[in-house]
C-alpha cells in the first residue's frame, strides 16, 4: 500500500537551522529524523542506521568479519581471504550511512555516539585496507582517515568535556593529533587538505581547553611555590615542593592501578 505523506511533512516545516530531531518510535526505541526539503529521513540510534540485519548481522562488517574467522578456523590463518571489488562497495555504502548518522549526532551534540560510530568506521577502514584484493580498494578509504580520527577524538574530547573533566578531554583530542600526525604521507590531494584541517582544528580546541581549564590542586601548589621562592621564604617553598611531589606520586600509584586492572 502507498501512503501520501503530506500530512506528515505540513506537520514539521522544513527549517535548515532546525531540522534534526530525536523522538520515540512505536517499538518504544529512539530515532533521529531529519527534515529535509522534499522529504524526512529516520536513522535508528543503535544497531545499523537503517534497521537492517544483514545475513543476521549487526551489519556488513560484522558478517565479513565472521566470513575471517571462518576462514581462520579451516586455514588456521587469515591468508587467503580477499574482499572483492563487489564487497568493497557494498561496505562502502554501509559506511556511508554510519557517516550520515555521526554527523547528526555531532549536530545534536550527542558526542558519545559520535565516537562510538566514528571507531566502527575506522575498523571498518582497517578491515578494507588489510583484506580488500583490488589495489585501488585497499587506499580507497585512507585520503579520509586523517577526517575520520579527527571526528573520533573531538567525540571522545568533547564527551569529556560535557563531563567537565578537562584532563581528559585535551589528552584525548592531543592523541587524535598524535594519530594524525603519524599517518604516512599520501599523494592526494583530499588527504593533504584533511590532514592540515583535521591538525589546525584539534590544536585549536586543545588549546581553548587549556585555557579554560580550572587550575588543578597541583597548579595552584605551583603557583604559590613561586610565590613563596620569589619571596624568599624557603622554609615555605621546600614544605610546598613535598606536597606537590607526594600529590605526582599519587597519582602515579594511581594511574599504575588502572593500567594493571585493565
């Protein structure tokens, strides 16, 4: 059966400056629609964007990830195991449509999201890179990795941030520059222009956080340390100096107790 949906569009004006939204679907589960000027779209928030289950897959990169592991447990390697032009593509179509979603979800500042589906692509970067046949395939993707990392650490960044853990936020964005810088070079002109992009922005919001991050406990210690060796009262400053290295071997301890619970 066909349906007019003219009701549907009269009922939500398309309007460029406010033309996503989030609302509950009648399976009782969340969607993002967005107005576009003949239509509207709708993106499922978790799972695959558009809902399907490919072969019983989460998506297309799940199924071909199962295809390896099939494949390992007949060959005892992943030798041999090739993604065809046909395969690219219709991966490449998929991606498209995690892109789609990120992008809203970064408009919507929902940055969670943003760097959940920004690494589901970047695996799915991999993935092509490591087992696509076709030359061409196999760099296809890359002139948009330097994008691509740059969205993903601004996630995670700016995810931080809501969070106001400034810390966190600055180192996140400082290893997505990490990541980007050590990229190697490609003759491509998309890939030139990305990186500088992606570099000149993350820096950019190190840098905003820096500067409105409240002074730690360790700051201020520091600051009145200064102070107390400018006013030359010594007995001070060497009191100051044991709190501020009792604080750094804190927080070594403490950082070495995650690393080992990981």
């Amino acid at each position: 059966m066909r349906y007019d949906i003219s009701e549907v569009l009269k009922a939500w004006e398309y309007d460029r400056l406010n033309n996503i939204r989030k609302i509950k679907g009648k399976d009782g589960k969340e969607k993002i629609q967005i107005r576009l000027p003949l239509g509207i779209e709708q993106f499922e928030v978790d799972g695959r964007p558009d809902g399907k289950r490919p072969y019983g897959k989460e998506s297309l990169l799940e199924y071909y990830r199962t295809k390896v592991e099939v494949h390992k447990k007949k060959k005892r390697t992943d030798e041999g195991f090739g993604l065809t032009i046909n395969d690219c593509s219709r991966l490449y179509e998929e991606g498209l449509l995690y892109y789609y979603r990120y992008v809203l979800f970064f408009q919507l500042k929902d940055y969670e999201r943003v760097a959940r589906d920004t690494q589901r692509n970047i695996e799915y970067f991999d993935f092509v890179k490591k087992y696509a046949v076709d030359k061409e395939d196999k760099v296809a993707l890359e002139q948009y990795r330097p994008y691509i990392i740059r969205m993903n650490a601004m996630g995670k960044g700016l995810a931080q941030l809501e969070r106001k853990e400034y810390e966190q936020a600055w180192k996140k964005m400082a290893e997505g520059i990490k990541a980007i810088e050590s990229l190697p070079d490609m003759e491509n002109a998309t890939f030139t222009y990305e990186k500088g992009r992606s570099l000149g922005i993350l820096r950019g919001m190190v840098k905003e956080i820096l500067r409105k991050k409240p002074p730690s406990e360790k700051d201020k210690l520091q600051k009145k340390l200064q102070e107390a060796i400018e006013q030359e009262n010594y007995e001070r400053a060497a009191q100051l100096r044991d709190i501020i290295q009792k604080l750094e071997r804190t927080g070594r301890a403490s950082y070495e107790k995650r690393n080992r619970n990981k």
